[in-house]
C-alpha cells in the first residue's frame, strides 16, 4: 500500500508539468465576450457551422436548444444552421450537433484529430480561444504550411486565412525602424500581418470574438438562467434572515 501511494504522489508529480500548456511566445489576449449579446452569439453561431463544423463538432449540443437559447426560430436554424448530413440526410433540429469526421480520418489527415469542442470554452476558456484564432502564422517547414504560437506545430490548418490574411512571426533580430530601433533590439518576437484579407482587422477580431463567445456559451448553456435564478434566491434568503430573527425572536419571548 505505502508503495503505490508513493508511486501515485510521483506519477502525479510528474504530470503536473506535463499539463502545463506549451511556453507562450505571444501573451494570450482578453476576450471581452458578453454572453448577453445574442447577436454575437447568433454570429458566432452561423461562423462555427459555416467554419469549424466540418471538422469539430459539438456533440453536447442540440439545434434547437441554441436555437432557444439564442431566439432563433426552428425555420432559421434549418435554413442557416444544418449543413451536416447524417445517412445522406440533413440532420433535424432536434438532433445532436455531430458532423461526420471520424477520429481515424481526423488524426490521418491533419496528425491529430480534431476534438469536439462542446467544452473547450470551460476547457481553455475565452482568452485562450479568441488568442489562438488569432494567432495562426506563415511556417513552410510546417505540413500544412502554418503554425501557431499559442499551439506550437497545431496541426489545424488557418481555416480563416482568407478572412484574416497571412500574418508572418517577426522576431527580434528582424530589421526595426525608426528612432525606437535600439528600444526594439530587445522587444519579443511579433506577429506581423503581412498579406492582408479579407477583412480588417477590426473586422476579424470582432468575428473571432462572436466564434469564442458562442463557444463559451456552448460550454455551458444554463449559465445565464442559473445566474438570473440565482439573484432571486439570494434577494430570497436576504429577505428570510429578518423574517427568521422576528420570529425567533417571538419563540424565545418568554423563555429567559
Ligand atoms: C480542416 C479541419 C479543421 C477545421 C475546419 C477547424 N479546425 Fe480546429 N482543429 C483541427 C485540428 C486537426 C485540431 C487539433 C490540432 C492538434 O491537436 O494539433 C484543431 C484544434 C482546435 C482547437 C484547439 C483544441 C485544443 O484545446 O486542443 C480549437 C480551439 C479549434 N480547433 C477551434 C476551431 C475553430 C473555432 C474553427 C472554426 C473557425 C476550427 N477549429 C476549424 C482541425 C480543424
């Protein structure tokens, strides 16, 4: 017994390491999502199916439950959300939002398969997301021909490369200009966009936004209702702490 404890406090120290993420070249970014903006959430919504499901799904989740969540009516959603087949079918409203990406093929393409992404917004949370959809860079010694700072060697292709454009990693050594050359020599390396998209850039933070805010949303789906419900019980038990002192008071009146 005292041998396997002593094995599983070593196993586990050496896993802790091992979980921490890759060493970060570029600082993740904060995300200022608001999961009260159904608008983005809508957007983001539409991007996702039209984007990433190909390749990840979102097998916790219902059609029609996002279409709840998001006021949206079942004609829309069948109309803007279902591209993916099931038997040669589209699927249903009601259905799971699976593609059909099998691991095998995942993982024979692209060396990984592509995970379903159902909890990546508790998993990694927004910051993490909105960074690494921005993070994408020119790397021909890579496979696919880009890389990742945030995930270095991903093997997930800049699927919104021609939103975006191409942006290139610039490091320090690289020619700086101007008066601030000197102050530069040291700075960290950067990503530079160095053909542009088809969006600005405003314009591609604002649609990774919406994507990472309907992940975060897909993450947790009751968020918002717990939170509402959760005031009203707060206000709830406020309210009965004076009502239980009164009474209390009144029950012990007589007894000293
Ligand atoms: C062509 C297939 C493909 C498409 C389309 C695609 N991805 Fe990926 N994605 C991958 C693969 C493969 C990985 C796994 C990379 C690895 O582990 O090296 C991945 C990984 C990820 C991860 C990191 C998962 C983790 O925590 O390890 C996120 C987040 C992600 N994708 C988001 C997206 C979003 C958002 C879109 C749509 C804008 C998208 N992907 C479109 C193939 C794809």
């Amino acid at each position: 017994m005292k041998k396997f404890i002593t094995s599983m406090v070593l196993a586990l120290a050496m896993a802790v390491p091992a979980v921490g993420f890759a060493s970060e070249v570029i600082k993740v970014e904060k995300a200022n999502i608001d999961l009260h903006n159904k608008q983005s959430l809508q957007r983001g919504a539409k991007y996702f199916v039209n984007y990433c499901m190909g390749c990840h799904s979102l097998s916790m989740s219902r059609y029609n439950r996002v279409a709840t969540d998001l006021g949206l009516t079942p004609e829309q959603v069948q109309k803007n959300l279902i591209f993916t087949r099931t038997d040669g079918e589209l699927a249903k409203v009601g259905e799971l939002m699976k593609n059909g990406m099998t691991a095998k093929y995942g993982a024979e393409a692209f060396g990984n398969a592509p995970p379903d992404l159902s909890l990546e917004g508790r998993l990694r949370g927004a910051d993490w997301i909105y960074t690494f959809l921005k993070s994408f860079y020119k790397d021909p010694t890579r496979p696919l021909g880009v890389n990742n700072t945030l995930f270095a060697n991903v093997g997930m292709p800049h699927i919104l490369w021609e939103l975006q454009g191409m942006q290139e990693l610039q490091h320090a050594e690289a020619p700086a200009e101007g008066a601030h050359a000197a102050a530069n020599a040291h700075a960290e390396p950067k990503l530079v966009l160095s053909q542009p998209g088809k969006l600005s850039p405003t314009e591609y933070d604002r649609m990774v936004l919406d994507i990472t805010n309907f992940l975060v949303y897909v993450s947790e789906p009751g968020k918002l209702h717990r939170q509402a419900v959760g005031i009203w019980v707060v206000l709830f038990l406020l309210i009965f702490i004076v009502v239980a002192y009164f009474l209390k008071k009144e029950y012990w009146k007589d007894v000293h």
